[in-house]
C-alpha cells in the first residue's frame, strides 16, 4: 500500500476498476468492511483520510476526532487497500469557496440538526470523486441521510459514480460502530445498545400491523420515552420515506426509521430500514 | 457530425484529447470561433447546445430565446465539431435538486442583478463536465464573470477539466457578438457599439495615470452619463479586480472594466480586460 498525500501524486489506472472508501480515519470494523468488499469487486482500491473541517459546526468535535494515521495506515493496508490518500487541508481546500447544495434530502434531521454538515459533505465528496475519479464508491449505511445525500447529488451532478451502500457494522451487542462510540462513558457503553434495540421493536410494531397516523405518532412517542427512561436525550425518532425524507405514518418498503440521541455529551445515531 | 439527445449515448474516446464547447444555441460567430479552436487544438470536439431553465430569471428570454436546431447543426459541423449534444430538458434535469454555489465570485454584478443565474450556469457546466467528459473546455470571454465562476468552481470542485478562455469576438464596428443582439431594433443597433468605445477611452483615461480614488470615481460617473446621454439605461459600469469581482480603484493588471446597459428592453454585457 502507498500513501499519498498530495492530488497530483494519485494515480488512474486506466484498465482497472477502482473501489473508493472516502472516510475520516479512526479506522473501525465498519471502515475495514467497505475496504474489504471494494478489494473484493474491484481491482484497485483507494481509502481516503481526511477531517472534513466543513461537515463539522461550531461546538462539534472537530479538534478532538481521532487522528492516528499509523495505526488507519495499517489496518487499511490488511484490508487490502492499494492507495491510502491522507491529504492536508491546504491540500483540499486551498481556499473556501464553490459549495454543493442538496436541499430536497438535507434540511431535515441531520441537515436539521447540523447546519452546513451536509454542503460539507456533499462538497468534499464531489471533489474526492474528482480527484479519485472511482468507478465505484462505498459508503455504510449507519450514516443513511448521508447515503441519500451523496446518492442524490452523484445522480443530480451525474457524476460518473456507482455509489455502493453497504449494510451497518454493529457490535455483538448490536451497538453501531461509530468512531464516536470511543467518546462514550462505561456505563454510556452498557447503554447504548438499547438504541439498536428500540429501532427493531419499533420496526416490528409498525410493519406488522395497518396501523392508523395517531398509533403510529403513538408508537414513535413510546419509543422516545422509552430511549429517554434508560438515560438517552433523543433528537429524533421517526419514520421517514427514503425519497424525500419526510415524515411518514406508512411504514412499507421505501421507508426507514431514523434516530439520534445522546448519551451524555456524545451523540449516536442509528436507522433501520423498512 | 452526429447529433446526440440523449447521455448514454455520448462516446467517450480513450485516446483522444476531447474538447468541449458549452452553449445555448444560437450559433454566431463567436461560438464557431471557439469550436474552431477547440478543434485545432483536440482531436476531438464536443458541443453541446441546451437552453438551460435554471439560468434564467423570472421574466428574462428563456421562452423567446432563439432555438434552431437544424440551422445550429449544419453551423457546428461547418466549424469541425464531432458530436453535437443536444438533450431535452428531461434529460438534463429529471428533476431539480443539486445545486452549485460559487458565492466568492457570485455576490455583485451579474449575479446582483439576475439571482439564481450563475448557480444555474455552475450546476449545468458541473453536469455537462461530467457527462461529456472533456480534457479542456472553451468559453469566450464577453461574459467574463462566467469565465471567473466556472474557473473558480472547476478548481474549487477539482473538476479534471482545463478551462481555456478565448478573446470576446465583435462585428466589425465592435460590438460584442451575443445570441441577444437579434433582439434589438434598427436604431438600437446603431448606437449598441457605443459600449465598446466607452469601455475602451476609460480603459485608456485609467490606466495611463495614477489617478486618486475619487479620479476614478469621476471618470466611472462619467462613462455611465456619456452611455445614458446616448440611449442606454446603465446596470453597472465598474472597475473590479478579477480575482475577488470586488470594485477596486486600480487599474492595474488583474483587473477590467465590466458593464452591462440595455438598450429598450435588451440588456448587453461588455468588457474590458487590464
């Protein structure tokens, strides 16, 4: 595996696929698992690491994200990775500038929650996908608004990208792998799962059953308190359509619930899809 | 020539170095002009004619903007282009959703006076880069914050695009080609070159002294009351400095004078680089 850190310095195989893994670092089984399955379909593969400065707001954990570029370096290399890019800041932004806008799936929850996040995103992907220039692009599912944001602007911009969306990495205890999860206290810890938990009895109380707009509103009320009777804050917990995010009472294919909350001062979220 | 309507269709030839004319149609002279360059200098040419919605303001000409495909056609096979991309609106936007947003270069001018246009002219340049794929594209410099918006989006975006800024081509008398010159009448015509002449002797009153602030601030004054006093309604008549678009009162290199002026209800843009 070769490291780069400098856009010109990337190569362009040209008579080989090239998988993409664009992540933050703080390399974590679900990471390993993208790599994995770009190594396994297709022939070359490049892992990014870069902290997005513009998908984080003020007061967020921007300074203190893990960064341990030896320790990512080789467990991607062991994941079969061919290209690790760990640009600069300078690097990817010698200045701010041009913004991608998302708006039909950004300006609820997520978008809602973190102002900017998702231009964030949406921006430093496309100009990853530029520099990378992948035909096949993975991203995990744990982090489903960002899937449908990044799938909605490779399409919008038609960009030339398959966006792959790969199934959560969870803990045996079901807890989602997140590079946040480090953040959380023992018994924050013993806790978390319970999200997980609350996301599939849900799941079954809504799928199985015609139930009306009020059950359901009562169903998504119950689950909250339940989060919040273990020692969860929840910022939301709902049942949205997949194409436009927004609320739904229907809960048929197409539909997903989403959540997030916090344990103490770290924030999780979670989804299931329907 | 092949005329192509639809993406999947566009080739895209490995071993060729593809150069890209973007345009609304109405072919004159300074379209042909950049086809001719782009086929002397690739081997390959693209353009692309498509009267792009999300340009146009409310009011402004998108429906009587002119629209001749058959006569476009035989004026771009004439001038060398290979493949003539002219998709349908479906096409180019099954629905509306992703946007570009180059706000350092967007603020003033063009983009004061018609809102929304230059997000428009990012997103569909983004779109049409990637579909076509070109290694360099061509756009003439009469519509100069264009030029400075998709510079600055293609280096921002790290777009793998050489953007080449070709010479604003003029009748005879100099008055800058445009589609929207058809629009005026017989007497708007006669006085249109007046923007040029302007543009030039306070191109020449600037930068030939070292004039205070104020000089500069007099002698803008004075080139709009010399176009009203002939039949222009001025926008703006400015100096500015290319990189920021901000006004500035040096005329030095890195700067140009800019204006725009209607002549009854059509609206010229012209300019001058220091």
């Amino acid at each position: 595996m070769q490291i780069v850190h400098v856009i010109s310095d990337l190569p362009h195989p040209a008579n080989q696929t090239v998988g993409f893994v664009p992540t933050m670092g703080g390399f974590h089984e679900g990471h390993l698992s993208l790599m994995r399955t770009a190594k396994a379909e297709c022939g070359f593969v490049v892992a990014s690491l870069f902290v997005n400065p513009t998908q984080f707001g003020a007061g967020e954990d921007f300074e203190r994200y893990p960064r341990n570029l030896e320790r990512d370096a080789e467990m991607a290399q062991a994941a079969g990775v061919d290209i690790l890019f760990a640009p600069t800041t300078d690097e990817m932004y010698p200045r701010r500038g041009t913004t991608i806008h998302v708006p039909a799936v950004t300006t609820l929850w997520e978008g809602a929650s973190r102002p900017g996040h998702f231009e964030g995103v949406a921006t430093i992907v496309c100009k990853l996908f530029n520099v990378v220039r992948p035909n096949v692009a993975y991203f995990g599912l744990k982090d489903l608004q960002q899937c449908l944001v990044i799938s909605r602007m490779t399409a919008d911009l038609n960009l030339p990208v398959t966006v792959s969306l790969q199934p959560t990495v969870r803990e045996s205890d079901g807890l989602a792998l997140s590079s946040r999860n480090m953040y959380l206290t023992e018994s924050e810890r013993a806790i978390a799962p319970e999200l997980q938990r609350q996301l599939i009895s849900s799941a079954l109380a809504l799928k199985d059953n015609n139930l009306s707009s009020e059950e359901v509103e009562v169903q998504l009320r119950h689950a909250k308190s339940s989060l919040e009777a273990v020692g969860f804050r929840v910022d939301y917990f709902e049942l949205i359509d997949l194409s436009s995010t927004h609320s739904t009472h229907s809960a048929k294919e197409g539909s997903a619930l989403i959540a997030a909350a916090y344990l103490g001062k770290t924030r999780l979220i979670d989804n299931i899809i329907l």
